[in-house]
C-alpha cells in the first residue's frame, strides 16, 4: 500500500513534477542557455527539504522504523537521509550555475538532477525490496547520463561509460540477491523478509546467506567499499566536477541508506556475526582509499580515493552496532558531515576548474590570494574530512572512535578498530595538508586575484557556516541522528 499524504510521495510529486516540467518550459521558449532552469529546480529542491523539515518538526512522521506494512514508511530515518541528500542536491544545483553558463541543455542537466534527488530519497523511506531496487535505478540512471554530459570530452565518455558498467553490474547482483529472498520468503517486504529469513531450516540459510552477500556486495559498488571501489576514481574524475559532488555526496549515501536498512536486517534475522567482517572491511577501506589518495597529483581523483577513505570511516559504527548503541548515532552523525564537507571540497574543485582551467595540484600554488573565498572552503572541508577540532566532523569521527572503544568490553577487537581510525586520519592530514601547503605557503606563477564564480561563492560561505556551526555547537545534529537511529531490539524481537 501507498499513502499518497506521506512525505516520500508528496516529495516525489513535488521534484518529479518540476523535473518534467523544466525541459518542457525548454521546449516552448527555445533557450538554450537561461539559468532559469537552474532557479527552478533550486527552488524546487528548497521547498522539498523545507517540506521534510516541517515534517519533523509538527511531528508528522513516525519514530525510526526498519519495519512497515506499506512500501514507504514516512519515518526519521527516512527524513534523516532525505535531509542530507536534498542537501547535496542543493548545493549541486547551486555550483552548477557558473559550470552550465554556456552549455547546451541546462534543462535536461536540471532535470536529471531532480530525478536522481527522487531516487535518492526513495531509497530512504523504502521497506519494500522492490520499490528500494526502482529507486536506486531511478537514482542511477540520470546520474549515468550526468557523468558523461560533457559529450565531446573523451574522459567524461569513458566515466560515464565505465560507471555504466559497474552500476549495470551492481543492479544485476542486487535483483539477484533480491530474487532469492523473495524465492525462499514469498515476500519482498523487508519484515516479511527478515521473519522469513530467522524461521529457515539448516538446508536454505546458504541460501538466505547469500542473498545478504548480494547485498553488500551490489551496495558496497555505490558506496565505493573495497574491493568494489575500481571505478570509482575514473567515473569522478572524468564527470562533470559538479556532478562528481552529487556522486561522492549524495549517492553514496544513499547506498548506505540501503545498506542500513537491508545488511543489518539480514545480520539480525540469520544470526550472523557479521561484526569483524564489516570491521575489516572498514581497516582495508580506510587504510587503501587514504594510501592512494596520496598518490594522486589530480584533484578529484585524490578527493575521489579520499571518499572511499571516508566511507570506511562510516563503517566502522555500523560494524560496532551490535556491541555500542553509539555505533549507529555516530555513523548517520558522520553521513550528515560527509554529505556537506565532501560536497563542498568537490564543488570548490569545480570554481577552480570553471575558473582557472586547472586541476592538477602544482598549479593551484598560490590560490589562497587568487581564490580567497573558494580556498577557505575548500580548506575548511579538507581539514573536517581529516576531523580537525572544532569542525563537525572531528565530532562525528570523535563519536566512531568512541563507540569502538566502548565496543571493547564485548569484542577484543574494537579498540584497535578505533586505533585504525585515528592512524588513518592522521595519513589523510599528509595530502589534505600538501593542498593547503600550495594554496597558501607556496608562490605561484601569478598573485592576481581572479573573479570567483558568485553561484560557487555562495556555496562556500553555507558550507563554511555549516560546517564551523556544527562544530561549535554539535548537541541539535547529535540529537537528531540519534533520532534517526532504528531500534536494533525490534529487529531482534522478529524471532
């Protein structure tokens, strides 16, 4: 069943509505380049989470449920997500302003973006296997003609092409794992699944086991885990930069959405200690996203290896869960940063790109006087990503390290989890450091300041606020993760 009065449908008639609307009003005035296109979908966008956050605030949606009868459940951790990722969109569609300038179709750039914020959403408030697989194809598909928008680019071809390929792949192994649950189930509602699944005889748990490996194995392509990570660094540095923010940003995120509400169900339901599996696989993240980064001369391409780094971080309190009820607070905590501090440094990259035409890292000596804006923010969401005190994401990374250490009083393991985390942001301060070193401690080959794109300008200044706000005073954004948290006894009360 449907409630068409829930907040995932209304912002689904909302964005879809306006992201049909925008190529038609394309149609009839014959522009080619109006921003236009762009205040609309922003308008569109600001409503949306607006929307979402009177929502919460009169109280109109449910506590944080994995459980629901209905396909969509209009739940916290739903809004949670959405908030986070109507964000990302914002400020995807805001950098997008200077970037789009002078290209052709900015109605269908637009509106790609509002269809794939739908999918994303969707895929928040999703209790329904079925409907959670529509909306990561309704998310991925517009994103794979965004990543190769720049046509007569070679490397933007090659990304969108290789994206293609692995996303292709990763919704091939989901409908897989997909159809085995509903074949040894009869269902594809996750409470039905997860009853289905604690009640299986010796003979099909392999079975139900491997239909939660196709989970992770086909959302852990999105959020970019290792080992499934390979395409990651390509597909964003061969996008569009500002497309490369809604990727890193917002769908990844919405692969951990997934992940939350589908890997932990299988955990609970089959039984299955799963705890040091994800732990390790966090340490391996962690330690090849962050040694490769340093690596990389290209900016995207190191702040691509950095993401998968972060998503590592991400991680380790969803491998702590069972053991600290900190686990899951801090892990959505740092989702919410991560959405805003990655955005930022990848919309950063693009006014510099946009700007001055360059993206290699010797060539951005000197930025600081030529770009002083755009270099702030851009600093400022390196060293959050690094969780340098007092920026928000030293607090949430503070908050994983935390639940890891408490986790050791039931697993031997969890503070040298902990332990890896620390060690691994200290690497990540070596090439975060070594930007900020050329964009301010070294001399370029000019000191003329250069006009900043005010679409990225403005950008900055909400990520700056964002990030030092949330850093400062830290208690509204802790409380409303903690919120957002689903119940892990209720899972648990299925057998």
């Amino acid at each position: 069943m449907i409630d068409f009065t829930s907040t995932p449908i209304i912002l689904t008639l909302l964005l879809g509505s306006v992201g049909v609307l925008i190529p038609v009003i394309s149609v009839a005035r014959k522009e080619k380049g109006s921003s236009l296109y762009g205040g609309i979908a922003l308008g569109a966008l600001l409503v949306a989470i607006g929307f979402v956050i009177y929502q919460i605030i009169t109280k109109h949606v449910s506590p944080a449920a994995i459980f629901s009868q209905n396909v969509l459940v209009d739940d916290k951790f739903g809004s949670f997500f959405a908030i986070a990722m109507l964000i990302v969109g914002i400020m995807t569609t805001v950098g997008s302003f200077n970037y789009m300038r002078g290209r052709s179709n900015p109605a269908v750039y637009y509106s790609l973006i509002l269809l794939s914020s739908i999918g994303m959403v969707l895929i928040a408030y999703s209790t329904d296997l079925v409907m959670l697989f529509i909306a990561w194809e309704l998310m991925s598909i517009p994103t794979y003609v965004l990543a190769g928008f720049s046509k007569k680019d070679p490397s933007s071809n090659e990304a969108a092409l290789k994206y293609f390929l692995f996303g292709a792949l990763s919704s091939g192994i989901i409908i897989y794992g997909i159809s085995i649950a509903y074949g040894i189930t009869g269902s594809t509602n996750i409470e039905q699944v997860i009853d289905g699944f604690s009640k299986l005889g010796p003979d099909m748990m392999p079975l139900a086991i491997l239909a939660v490996g196709m989970f992770i194995a086909g959302f852990g392509f999105k959020i970019g885990l290792v080992p499934f990570h390979m395409w990651l660094p390509d597909a964003y540095e061969g996008a569009p930069p500002t497309i490369a923010a809604l990727l890193a940003a917002g769908t990844k995120k919405a692969g951990f959405a997934a992940a939350l509400r589908v890997i932990i169900m299988g955990a609970i339901a089959l039984n299955l200690n799963w705890a040091f599996a994800l732990a390790v696989i966090a340490i391996v993240t962690m330690t090849v996203g962050n040694l490769a980064a340093i690596r990389q001369k290209n900016l995207t391409r190191m702040l691509a290896y950095s993401s998968i780094g972060q998503a590592g971080y991400i991680l380790i309190g969803m491998s702590v869960a069972p053991f600290s009820q900190l686990g899951l607070q801090a892990s959505l905590f740092h989702i919410l940063n991560h959405a805003v501090m990655k955005a930022a440094a990848f919309i950063a990259v693009a006014g510099i790109i946009s700007t001055l035409a360059v993206s290699h890292i010797e060539k951005i000596k000197g930025l600081g006087k030529r770009m002083p804006i755009t270099s702030l923010g851009l600093v400022i969401s390196l060293l959050a990503l690094a969780g340098v005190p007092p920026l928000n994401g030293f607090w949430s990374k503070l908050m994983l390290f935390g639940a890891a250490i408490n986790s050791g009083t039931a697993v031997s393991w969890g503070p040298y989890l902990a332990v890896a985390g620390v060690l691994n942001s200290a690497l990540s301060l070596a090439y975060y450091g070594w930007i900020i070193r050329k964009m301010y401690f070294e001399e370029g080959e000019s000191d003329k300041r250069v006009k900043e794109p005010k679409s990225i300008i403005a950008v900055m200044i909400f990520s700056i606020i964002f990030i030092v706000g949330i850093g400062v005073y830290p208690d509204p954004a802790i409380e409303f993760a903690k919120s957002a948290v689903p119940v892990l006894s209720s899972l648990g009360s299925i057998h």
